[in-house]
C-alpha cells in the first residue's frame, strides 16, 4: 500500500474526520489515479484511507478513518447499503430520490439519484472512477433496478484528468449487452432504449431526459421546497406568480397546484420552457394559466418593475453562481441585484422564495445578501423559514460544504 505523508500539523482536517487532502497539506508521496493510499502524519500516524488523485487540488479523498478496514468490493457493498438504507427510513413521497449523496454518504465523487426504474450516476473523482464497474454492479444488485445511466459529464471530471463520459453504464445495449427486457436479435440491438422518464413526486409528475437533463436529469433537492410552496401559495392567496431560472418548472407546477391563477416562468433554455409547458398539461393545469417566456431573468425583471406589474410570489432559484468561496463576492453582487428587483415586484404582504446553490456562500452569508437587497430596495420582510435540500441529500457535521442549498422564504412588510 503506497502511503501519503502530510505536512507536519495539516493532520488537524482529517483527524476532525472531513474527508478532504489537499495538495499543499503533503510532505510527500505518490500515487496512480484512483489508487488507494494510506493517509499518514508528519510523525507516521494513521489518518485515514483514501484515493488519489494526482491532477486535483484535492489529491487524497478518504474512503474510511478506521485502520483496520479494507477498501475493496465488500467495503463498497456495506456503503452502498448503508446509504440505501437511510433513504428508506426517509418519508419521501416520490420516486425520484437521490440514493448515494457523495461525502455524506462515505463515498466521495458519486452521486447516484433514483427516477423510478433507471439510476442516474456521476463518477466524478478518480478514485469512483477507478471502482465504476464493480459500484454499478452492487448498484443493480442491492437496488434491483436493472438500468444505470451514466452522467459523469460535469466539468469537476477535468480536474480529476478524467474525460467526460455519458451513456448506458448498464441495461441499456451498450458493450454487446441488450436492452434489459427487449427483444433483440443474436448480433446487435433493434430496438432504442428510451431516456424519458415520467417521475411522481406528492401530487404531481414531472417528466425529465437522464441524457439531457441538467446534473443526473432533475432537482430532486428542490422536492420538499416545492411542496411547501404549493401550500404557501394556496394559505397565502397567492394568485399571480413569477418562477425565475424556472428550468422544467417544478415550482410552476407547485404554484398551480397551491391555486395561483396565472404563473409566469422564465428561463434562457427553450427546451426547458417547452417541458415546463408540458408539465402543466400533464398535471391537467389549464394552459392558460402559465405563461413561459424565454429570456434573460434580470432584464425581464428590470423590464416588468418598468411596466408597474406586481407579483404575489416569487421565485428566484438561480444557476450556482460561486462555485468556490473565491467567487463569493462576485456572486454577492448577483444575488444582492435580482433579489433587490424581485424585492420591487413583490406586493406587500407578497412571498419570496430565494435559493442560492453556490457552495462558496454559506446560508449566513446569503442571509446578509438578501437583507441587503432588501435595505437596498426599501423593504423589509418577515423571515417564514429557512430550507434546505431535501433529506436525500444529507450533510454531516463533519462536512459543512455539503450544505450547497440554502434558501430563505420571506413576506415582504
């Protein structure tokens, strides 16, 4: 077993168990991609196991603190089952649940999320890469679902040295495997296996493409936020509403569903407006009802506080806009204007539902933004609650960047 020695006293991280070895904490040694290394202290001791990862700022991520245990195809077996598990204790009213949730579930760069009969994966750091193969098979074993799509797609991949990778991991034809349940011939595949996906979640369905769709095909963090919002919407009265960065506009469908009489969804993706429209047919909304403009979400504010219109709610769920804490002020100044414009749009006694994903702004941090633009705007407001993503995401008191999803519900005084 190769071993990585730290730099005397940048052992304090990992004996706090964060699974996190940056490249700067080591003294010395070396490793393949993917390759699992013995984590050491300046003076020798055992700090943890991890894989490394020899391209990335974060050169080591820890499988397990306990010496004694072994990184292999059974240790696997025991953290996928683990987080399975937990899921099933969760009282989720949907189909669509995120199974394996990366550092707060002990196995750093995966994410692996449920919709209905196919699992979305992402192998986004070289040590998940290197045990791909073997994860996909307990994937199918332990969850009997026979279809994995693979969505290792995402930038991060880059800084791992790894090359973006998309397609039917298994299930779905590829490498001389058939289609699970289709008939096909000895020698190749007739018949194309769909990546369209209708999915439940509460009342609704909600549609989505695992090949095309952004992340692993959905939000599924944003699921319990958009129940509340229907009921807000509905306790509230709310009958105008503007759904910002809508994508597929789950939260459109929630304000339908909480009897908001006209939703207007923004977005600068037309085929992400086109199945947000298709959601509230599917729902049996009155197409009447949603109006979905293709256009940029600051402008169009800028351009309806012009006109004099008003809103009853609104939601503001932006793109992560700090992906590290270096951006943060960057971001600051993003937030603070389209919070300040919705703050202009709300009516008195209105809802605002403001989201940030940017893991480089904490949730005090976003509350400082959010106050500002409203002090900015003239306006103060009741805070209603304060959400998170839901609790098929979990974070763990030994990773506070786990909480990425931050957001405040607040009615405009």
């Amino acid at each position: 077993m190769k071993i990585i020695k730290l730099r005397e006293g940048k052992e304090r991280s990992l004996l706090r168990r964060h699974p996190w070895v940056f490249q700067g904490s080591i003294a010395k040694g070396q490793a393949d991609p993917g390759e699992t290394v013995r984590v050491e202290s300046h003076a020798g001791e055992f700090l943890a196991w991890g894989s490394f990862s020899p391209t990335s700022m974060i050169r080591v991520r820890a499988w397990s603190f306990e010496e004694a245990e072994r990184i292999d195809h059974a240790f696997f077996k025991r953290r996928i089952q683990a987080a399975l598990d937990l899921r099933a204790r969760l009282p989720i009213r949907s189909n669509g649940v995120r199974l394996i949730h990366g550092e707060a579930d002990g196995l750093p760069g995966l994410i692996v999320d449920r919709y209905a009969d196919v699992l979305s994966a992402q192998f986004l750091s070289a040590g998940t890469e290197r045990w791909k193969q073997a994860i996909a098979d307990i994937l199918v074993e332990r969850t009997g679902v026979e279809r994995v799509y693979e969505r290792s797609d995402s930038g991060v991949r880059t800084l791992e040295g790894l090359q973006p990778v998309a397609g039917w991991l298994r299930g779905g034809g590829g490498a001389g495997e058939p289609p699970s349940g289709l008939a096909t011939s000895s020698t190749e595949v007739t018949t194309e296996v769909t990546t369209e996906i209708t999915i439940d979640e509460h009342d609704w369905k909600l549609t989505l493409d695992v090949a095309e769709g952004h992340k692993t095909g959905f939000y599924l963090d944003q699921r319990d936020n958009r129940l509340r919002f229907a009921q807000w919407v509905r306790q509230f009265g709310s009958q105008r509403v503007l759904n910002c960065y809508c994508y597929t506009g789950g939260f459109s469908v929630a304000a339908l569903a909480g009897g908001a009489t006209e939703v207007v969804s923004v977005d600068s993706s037309a085929p992400a407006l086109a199945r947000a429209s298709a959601h509230v047919g599917l729902n049996g909304f009155d197409a009447a009802r949603h109006r979905a403009l293709d256009a940029d979400v600051n402008q169009t504010l800028r351009d309806a506080i012009k006109r004099g219109e008003t809103f009853d709610a609104i939601v503001l769920d932006p793109p992560k806009f700090a992906p590290t804490a270096a951006h943060a002020e960057r971001a600051a100044r993003a937030y603070k204007d389209i919070n300040r414009l919705a703050f202009k749009l709300l009516s008195p006694g209105g809802l605002l539902l403001t989201f940030s994903c940017s893991g480089g702004v904490g949730p005090e941090l976003f509350h400082k933004i959010v106050a500002g633009a409203g002090m900015d705007a003239g306006v103060d407001g009741y805070i209603l609650d304060r959400m998170a993503a839901a609790p098929d995401h979990p974070q763990t008191i030994c990773f506070p960047e786990g909480e990425y999803l931050k957001g405040l519900a607040v009615i405009k005084r």
